[in-house]
C-alpha cells in the first residue's frame, strides 16, 4: 500500500518563479542565488535586488494577480 503524505513546509520558489520578499514586500522574479542572498528582479524588468532566502515566500494568488494587472496597465499607459 502506497500512503502519501502531505508536507506543511513550504518550499521557496526556485528560478524563473514568481517570489515575494516578506521584508519590502515587493514581488518579483527569482533570477539566482549569490552566496547566501537570492536575487530578484521586478517581474516588470528592472534592476534586481537581494533578498534574505528566509524571507522569499511565494505571493499569494492575489497578490500575483495585482503584480501581474499592474505591469499590464503599465504597458496600456506606454502603449505596448
């Protein structure tokens, strides 16, 4: 018999995911990891920044979704 366990520990997002740093709140995407700090970049473009790994969280579906619409109403207003 296979039982499959749920697990409560929550796995930091990895490369290429959508993060939220806890400590400036500010939502991004995961570029890498140098020495102990992950590195971030607005997910609209911009210039990363690190954060701390214990504070790189995945954001919540709202969250994302307010990211997201707000890139996207920055592009209306640019004209892309």
């Amino acid at each position: 018999m296979l039982v499959c366990m749920a697990s409560n520990q929550q796995t930091r997002p990895g490369i290429g995911e959508l993060a939220k740093d806890s400590a400036s709140r500010r939502i991004g995407v995961v570029m890498g990891e140098v020495g102990a700090r992950v590195q971030i970049r607005p997910i609209g473009g911009g210039i990363e920044w690190d954060a701390l790994p214990a504070n790189v969280v995945a954001p919540t579906a709202q969250e994302e979704l307010s990211a997201r619409l707000a890139i996207k109403n920055g592009n209306s207003r640019d004209g892309l």
